[in-house]
C-alpha cells in the first residue's frame, strides 16, 4: 500500500512539474533561441558572416564558369541557364546550412587561450546545455551568461596566472560543466524526486547554478576595484591639479557678470 503511495505521489509530482512547465512553456522555448551573452552571440554572428561569404565565392565562381563555358562554346543556352540557376540553388541551399556552428566540448573550455574565448565558448556550451534543464536553472544559465560578459572584460589584460583568473578558469570551466553532466545524467523520471536532503536534482541543480552566479558577482566586484580605486585616484588628481584654477575662474567670471550689470545700471 506504501509503495502504491510513493508512487501515486511521484505520479502528482511529475504532473505538478509538467503542468508548471507547460504554463510557462511558451516565453521559456523562446529564451531557449536565444544568445545568453554577447560574446556568444559574437561567435555566432561571425560564424554567419564566414557562411555568408562562402556562398558569395560559390556564386561568383558558378556565374563565371558559366560565362566561360558560354564564350567557349558561343552560348549556353536555355539548358545551360537552368543548369546555372539549379547550381546556384544548391550552393545556398548546403553552403547555409553546413558547416553548422560546432558545440565546443567540455575540454574545450579549459584549453581557451584567453578570457574573451573562455567566455564565448562556456556560453555557447551552456546554450547547447539549456533546453534539457528545468525552467528555473535555463533561466539562470541565461543570468550567468550576462555575468559572463561582464567578468570577461575584467579579464581582460589580466595575466593567465593571476589567481583571480585561474579562480575563474576552475569555476567556469570545470565546476560549472561538472554540475550540468552530473545533473543530465540523473534519469528523466527521477529529476523530480526529493532525495535524502529533503531536496529534487532539480532544485539542487538549480541551488548549484545560484551559488556559482554568486561566485561570478564576487569575483567580478573583486577584479573592478582595482579599476574602481584608479578612478578615485585620478579624480582626486584632477580635483587637486585643475580644482582650484576652475573655481578661481569661476569666481573672476562672476565678478565680469557683476560688473557689467552695475555698469549698464549707471
């Protein structure tokens, strides 16, 4: 009778979370077409742009062998101007869909050369990642793609070896990865079930993915007040080198004002 219990329950769980999933289905397959970051959506672009140009070459060389063989043989004829158009179709047709954008692998992550291709690929790897995780994590890969953006300018011009950016290497490259496989390889049917903890795979995983989104902030805040502190010391620069020469002219352009209204009085 318990087990016939436990199951029934499971049965209303899994239908609670479908139910949920299916409310909120339609904006949540919509973030899932979408970049998470910007350098993400860079990637992708410049991979549009390298397709886009291809298929230009393949149609600039079809159309001139067309008219070569034209010249040669006085006219290609009707046949000829079909078979031209068929093999500019066909060059659009596979050239824009292949070769298609390559999903970078986990060990791709931690061979990166630098912060900018660290962060493109982890996003790009988190994106091909989102559509198997429940809503509230798929929401926040799409939050951790927007930090990403941010703690990669702060990596930028940073030695490789600053323990900043080998923090960052491991967390995102390595922890972040980690919990995602570990979370897909949990059977679908049992994503839903509390475990010992009191807590489902889902809201674990979702737990995870917030504290690693808070490990981002930090590091991010701890990088920028380096730049913070130089920006307080040039303004305190400025203020000490230029402050009292505007205010001295400030006050000489006030006595003129002065001056001229008490004169145009008299």
């Amino acid at each position: 009778m318990s087990d016939l219990t436990r199951e029934s329950d499971r049965v209303l769980s899994e239908a609670r979370r479908v139910r949920d999933d299916n409310r909120a289905g339609g904006r949540h397959r919509r973030e899932l077409g979408r970049s998470i970051g910007r350098e993400s959506r860079r990637m992708k672009s410049k991979h549009l742009s390298n397709k886009l140009q291809r298929i230009v070459l393949a149609i600039a060389g079809i159309v001139v062998a067309a008219m070569v063989a034209g010249l040669i043989i006085d006219g290609i004829g009707f046949t000829g101007v079909m078979i031209t158009a068929l093999a500019i179709a066909a060059a659009i047709v596979v050239l824009g869909k292949y070769p298609k954008m390559a999903v970078p692998r986990r060990s791709d992550l931690t061979r990166a050369t630098d912060a900018r291709q660290l962060v493109g690929r982890t996003e790009l790897w988190l994106e091909a990642q989102r559509p198997a995780l429940p809503a509230p994590a798929a929401d926040m890969v799409g939050r951790i793609g927007v930090q990403l953006d941010a703690l990669g300018l702060q990596l930028e011009g940073i030695d490789p070896n600053h323990p900043a950016a080998r923090e960052v290497r491991s967390l995102v490259g390595e922890t972040l990865p980690e919990m995602v496989d570990s979370y897909r390889r949990i059977p679908q049917h049992l994503r839903a079930e509390e475990r010992a903890g009191g807590a489902t795979p889902d809201e674990q995983l979702t737990g995870g993915l917030g504290k690693i989104s808070e490990e981002i902030d930090r590091v991010t805040r701890q990088l920028a007040e380096g730049s913070l502190d130089d920006l307080a010391v040039k303004t305190r620069y400025l203020d000490y080198k230029y402050g009292g020469e505007l205010e001295d002219r400030d006050v000489a352009l006030e006595d003129m004002r002065t001056r001229d209204t008490m004169g145009d009085h008299a």
